[in-house]
C-alpha cells in the first residue's frame, strides 16, 4: 500500500466522525459509532463510549507508536544507511499521524464516558497511553548514546522490527475480540496491512546489511 494512499485513508475515517456530528442531524454520531447497525445504535445510546477493548488497543499502539516515532526521529539525523534514513522519515510522519487519529478518537470517548469529570479522566487517558516503558526508555537511550555509523544502523533496524512485531501483535489481538466500532476496526485494518509490510522491508534490509 502506498504511504500517502495509507495516511489519507485514515484521515478521512478520522473526519467521518467529525462530518457526522456536524452534518445537521438531531442524532449526533459519536467516533466509532456504526451508522446503520444495531452495534452504532448501541453506541449512539450509550453517547459513544468506547468499549475496553478500544480503549486498550489505542493505548497499546500509541504507546508502541510513540517508541517507532522517537527512534525514528533519531535516526532521521543519525542513520548512515540511505534506505534506512528514507525509512525513518516516512515512519515519522505515518506514527504522527496515526496518534493524532488516535487521539482524537480517544479524547471524546472519554468525555462522553466520564461526563462532568471528563477533562481530568480524558487528560489522565491520553497522558498514560503515551508513557513508554523501561524497555521502550532504554532503546532510545542507547540509540542517543551510540554514535552514527553502521552500528546505530544494526540497533535502530533491530529496534523496529520488534516494536513493528509488538503493534502487529496488538492489531491481531484487536481484530479478534470482535469489535463493533467501524472507524476504529477499520484503522486497525489499514495499520495492520501496513505493518505487515514493514516488517517484511525491515527483514529485507536487515538482509542486505549483513
């Protein structure tokens, strides 16, 4: 799948949701509800609270998200590598733009779910999805430590492979619990193709630098 073709698709499924509350209907859609199904009428009723399962897995790839985008970012000013650099700048703006559909699906979940106190809850759920872990922490240290040259290029290559193994992980998980919000089943569609397809570039590369 094209990168450009992939950010416009899920800019758009981000603005559906936005197009639907602002389109004049008296029934205002909230993100994730399934227009036309009794799963979006639920969810329409229930004022467009995301279920667990949503909430967990947007957490989850933003947080892995959030690890791919800080290494990359890295390896924007310091991978020798040409192929590995020109990786690294697209992976920049595919993780930006993908928490920022993220987040905007997420934030007003929260405040429908939460009501009055939404502005604390939905704050606490957006700042907790993007702390990253120790293991997460300690990659980008040694990555800021090591100095640019065909060693940086091994551990920024390694580094993505598996962050790029734990998001296809947490996409498959998604998809099989079964959930009834479109806009976001569809988002974990499109992200899990595209992962697929990184992993496989990342392989080859890691191949060739052997």
């Amino acid at each position: 799948m094209d990168r450009r073709i992939l950010l416009a698709s899920i800019a758009m499924l981000a603005a559906a949701p936005a197009l639907a509350q602002s389109g004049g209907n008296q029934t205002t859609m909230q993100p994730g509800a399934a227009s036309g199904s009794a799963a979006g009428a639920r969810m329409s009723q229930a004022n467009g609270q995301m279920s667990q399962a949503d909430m967990q897995h947007m957490q989850q790839t933003m947080q892995l998200g959030m690890t791919a985008l800080e290494t990359s970012r890295i390896a924007q000013q310091k991978a020798q590598n040409a192929e590995l650099k020109q990786f690294a700048q697209f992976e920049v703006q595919e993780q930006t733009t993908l928490s920022e559909v993220l987040r905007s699906m997420m934030e007003p979940a929260a405040t429908a779910a939460t009501g009055a106190s939404s502005g604390q809850a939905s704050g606490n759920a957006g700042s907790g999805a993007m702390q990253m872990d120790a293991q997460s922490r300690g990659m980008i240290q040694k990555l800021q430590d090591i100095e640019t040259g065909a060693e940086f290029d091994r551990q920024y290559l390694q580094g993505q492979i598996q962050v790029h193994q734990n998001l296809l992980q947490a996409q498959e998980q998604y998809l099989q619990s079964n959930p009834q919000n479109r806009e976001h089943m569809n988002i974990a569609k499109m992200a899990r193709t595209q992962i697929r397809e990184h992993i496989a570039l990342l392989q080859d590369m890691q191949q060739k630098m052997r």
